[in-house]
C-alpha cells in the first residue's frame, strides 16, 4: 500500500472508530478533532519543508520600439527655431528612432539544489534580460539562466549561494484523482510586502489534461488538473503531495475573468526530471518525431477498419520526408505497439516517441488492411511548426463547406446539426482525403463528394471521420 492510501485508510478508520462502533458521541467529537488536529498538522508540516525552497522571481525585460520623430521643420513651429526644437528633443529622449522600454515579470521557482538550482517555467524568464531571486529570507540574488526548454515550458536558473534548503522531487506516475494537492508560491509578495511564500490547498481535480495556450511551440497535452488556487505570480512554483514531495510545477490557470475560478494546471515532475539535466547543462531538449498524425480509435473507426478492440492509434497522415515514410508507413495504417510496449491511445503513443533518443531505432507492430505486419523506424528530431496560407473558393457537402488555400482544401464552414458537425470536424483543418480518394482543390472536392454514397470516411489533418449520409447541407 503507498503514503497516500495508507494515510487515507487511517482517517477513514478513526472517523468509523468514533461514529461506526458505537463511542459516545462526546468519543466521535473527540476523536474527530484529532483527526482535523492531525490533517492541519500535515498541511503546516508541508509549509514548513517546502516553504523555505520556494522563491520570488522578478525579470526585467527591454523592448526597443520605433517612435515617431516630429519634424519641426515647415510645422506649425516654424515660426521658431527648429534646430532649437530637435537640439530639446534630442537630449530628452536621445538621437535613436527607437525607444526603450522595460517590461518587468513575476513569477516563482523551486530550489532543487543546495548549490543554488533553481527549477521554474520558460514563459517566467522568457526573453529576460535581468533575472532577480528573492529567497523567503529576504536575499536577493542575480540569477543566471541555465537552460530553457519552450515545448514544455521549463527552465533552470542559477544563483551563487550555497547551503540551500532544496525542495524534494517526487514522482508523478503515482499521482491519483482525489489525492491532496498543494499550491506553493509568491504571487503578491511585492504588493503586501513579504517575501515567506503562500500556500493553497485542495485535490488533484484529473489527471492527463491537455489544453491549447501559448501557441504550437508549447506542449500542454499531459497536464495535473487542481483546484489548489493557481494566482498570478504562482507559474514557476510547485505543487506538492502531502509529504511535501513536489509533484509538478504550476503552469496556468483556466479563466474567462483572469482570476481564479477553481481550475489549475500543473507540469508534472516527471517531465521535469526527463530533461532536467539538459537544462542545467544549458544543452537543446531534443524530443523524439516519427512524422505522422495519428489519432484515437473511435467506436466508429473501429468497424470501419475492421479493428478487435480499440487499443492503438491511426496514422491519419504520413508527412514528406519523415521517419515514418522513410521506414514505409502508409495513411490508414493502425499501430498497436511501440518498442514491444502496446500502444493504447494517442497520449501514451506520444509521450513514448517524445522521450525516445533521436537517432534510436523502434520496432513498430502495424495493422494494415486487416493484416498484423511489423516495421522499424528511426526516431528523428521534432522539427519546428509551418502553417498554411490564405484562402479561396468554396464548395458544400453533407454540412460542410471548404475553401481553398496555399496549403490545400479546409473546411470554412459546418452547419449546425449536420453530419459534419456530429462527426466532430471542425473549422479550419485541411481536408485531405474522401473514402481515400485525394482531395488538393475545390474541383476535386465536388468530384469525389458527389460520387461518395453511404457513410464516408474523411481524412483530415487530425485523423479519420465517418460522416453519416444526408444532410441539408448537401
């Protein structure tokens, strides 16, 4: 049995020790304040160890801006001297056509280190040209960015002092849905004028969430969801387990105010610890890339690819020049292992290829046509992000319609209650393919939707839809 189970079974038994067995009710209150005498310890006990780990982190950016310079020169000042003018304005704000301005930053780290590591998000220290820490005592200190890493939004920084107390890294594997979760940080020290650190308590709200901010050069698909409040100020500090072991690093709060309203994330440790000393050693985080799009199967998917369970991923697209096409993957093709390891899902399909070496070669068991088969693929590098450019024509079919584009056909619209809409399409994603017959223009589109009879299998950018037939849109 682990820490948290055993924990959780004991006060469950006191409780049924002082209300279940028959104890006078005088027995059962008594009991019950040991027991929150007992829980409160535990939360002060966590502040105490992990407290003084947790610091301040204040950046100072410079922007340079263009500024438009006014000629006096034939203006509405020519009646005075001009060069008089220019010679002011010139000492004033100096003889460059661009100002600077300084955009200051606040975030929280976590010390991981005695000798002065300190572990906090990219986005906190992003782009900062002066890096300052406040420890809980009160020193200030210049810190010096080690290593950063903006697809998972992690970053080391360095302070010369030594003797530290260093937080504990746990392990987020073991994390559970219910569990104790707490929020460590210092969002409003400068505003209430301390520097001791805050804490924030609730659970682990679900685990393995993905959400989609900060642009596609950051993953956010494997995240810790809490209800410990997230405030401005807390990204970069950690969120521990009843031990004060830290279990991830908070990242960002979902709001439609900019407050908190009860949804918090966090990058689990584990992440951290995989790339952490990358980042000491200030090296690129190189993650692993096949080069395909893959997707999950659904009930749908499954009896059209004639599938026995729905364990496995799709590969929706096979991109040019890629690992996967290298190693002979075709569109369609259903992957069931990785490595010897079953594959069960996007999520897992993913984070196994992201962690793989590059330069490693994997053995892949496909299902294809119907048949088992297997293929080895060489992990590549995770190249960077291209997008598409603007569009024109349009077309309709089934409750859709598309336009075209530099970068091919996409969907422009999908009418509400069609069949495109219950299949879950959506706006803006290239479609590519009609029951497995190419579709690169609008001409084609009205080709192969017209001859398309029955369910049709679509192939977008993210995967394969079954699109039911009729619809108003067609």
């Amino acid at each position: 049995m682990k820490k948290n189970d055993s924990i959780r079974v004991w006060f469950v038994s006191v409780a049924l020790a002082a209300v279940g067995l028959g104890f006078p009710a005088g027995a059962a209150r008594a009991e019950g304040s040991d027991v929150a005498e007992q829980m409160q310890q535990h939360f002060i006990d966590v502040s105490k160890k992990v407290g003084p780990a947790v610091v301040s982190i204040s950046t100072e950016t410079v922007q340079r801006m263009p500024v438009r310079r006014y000629q006096f020169g034939g203006s509405p000042f020519s009646d005075f001297d001009g060069d008089l003018f220019e010679r002011f304005f010139r000492d004033f704000y100096g003889d460059s056509d661009n100002r600077e301005f300084k955009q200051r930053g606040l975030g929280t780290g976590v010390i991981i280190d005695e000798e002065g590591l300190i572990l906090t998000n990219e986005h906190v220290v992003h782009g900062a040209e002066k890096v300052t820490v406040t420890l809980p005592d009160g020193r200030e200190f210049k810190g010096q960015i080690k290593g950063s890493d903006a697809r998972s939004d992690l970053a080391v920084i360095k302070i010369d002092a030594k003797s530290l107390p260093a937080a504990e890294l746990g392990d987020s594997e073991q994390i559970k849905t219910g569990q104790w979760a707490i929020a460590v940080g210092n969002p409003f020290g400068w505003a209430v004028g301390g520097t001791e650190p805050t804490i924030t308590v609730g659970v682990v709200s679900a685990i393995h969430r993905s959400i989609r901010i900060g642009g596609a050069d950051r993953d956010y698909s494997d995240l810790i969801q809490t209800d410990a409040a997230i405030n401005p100020g807390n990204s970069g500090g950690p969120l521990v387990n009843l031990y004060g072991q830290v279990i991830g690093i908070n990242v960002a709060i979902f709001s439609t105010t900019g407050g908190y309203q009860g949804i918090g994330f966090a990058i689990p440790v584990n992440v951290a610890k995989s790339i952490l000393e990358d980042l000491i050693q200030g090296k690129k985080v190189l993650y692993g890339w096949l080069g395909i799009n893959v997707q999950d199967v659904s009930e749908e998917l499954q009896q059209h690819f004639k599938l026995s369970s729905r364990e496995g991923v799709i590969v929706a697209r096979v991109l040019e020049h890629s690992p996967a096409e290298k190693a002979g993957l075709k569109d369609g093709d259903v992957i069931v292992a990785l490595n010897d390891q079953p594959v069960k899902n996007v999520r897992e399909m993913l984070k196994s290829v992201a962690r793989a070496k590059v330069g490693q070669k994997l053995p892949l068991k496909v299902i294809r046509n119907g048949k088992e088969m297997k293929v080895t693929v060489e992990i590549g590098e995770r190249p960077s992000e291209m997008e598409g450019g603007e569009a024109r024509g349009e077309g309709n079919w089934r409750g859709l319609q598309v336009s075209e584009s530099t970068a091919g056909v996409v969907i422009s619209r999908i009418e509400p209650g069609s069949p495109a809409e219950e299949a879950g399409l959506q706006v803006g994603e290239p479609l590519l393919e009609i029951n497995r017959r190419p579709v690169r223009s609008s001409k084609e589109f009205q080709e192969v939707a017209s001859q398309a009879k029955g369910d049709a299998l679509v192939k977008t950018s993210r995967g394969f839809f079954v699109l039911r037939e009729g619809s108003r849109g067609e």
